[in-house]
C-alpha cells in the first residue's frame, strides 16, 4: 500500500472512530458533528489530492462517500 492509500486509509478509521464514540454522542452531540465534519472534510481534502491514477473501484467508493467499503477494499485490495 502505498503512503497516500494508508493515509487515506488511517482517515476513514479516524471518521469511524468518531461515528462509534457514543460516550460524545451522548454528553455533546453537537461535539461529535463537528469532528464528523472535520474527519470528513479531511477525507475529502486528502483525496482531492490523490484521486489523480487512483484505482476506479477505490475512486467509485470515495466519490460516492461509501467511506465504509472504500476502507474494506483498502484493507483487502478489493
């Protein structure tokens, strides 16, 4: 894998990693939207960046914000 494939990779564990917080969901929900958006908008900048010769299917999943099986087909190769 190359460096800007793990670091996408390293950001979607991130933006899940917030999702599953449910201890910050339940004492300050409006705490977790703002580094959802911030682990979001970091996806997006990062791959803005590397989208150029990037694999399709990886390209598919990212495009459509299908971050979830875009991680599974970083992990797996596919």
């Amino acid at each position: 894998m190359d460096q800007n494939t793990a670091e996408l990779a390293k950001r979607l564990r991130h933006r899940l990693s917030v999702i599953a917080d449910h201890e910050l969901r339940d004492t300050d929900p409006d705490e977790q939207l703002k580094q959802l958006q911030a682990a979001s908008e970091a996806i997006d900048t990062h791959w803005r960046q590397m989208r150029r010769g990037a694999d399709r299917q990886l390209a598919h999943y990212v495009g459509n914000c299908s971050y979830d099986k875009a991680l599974a087909w970083i992990e797996t190769g596919e």
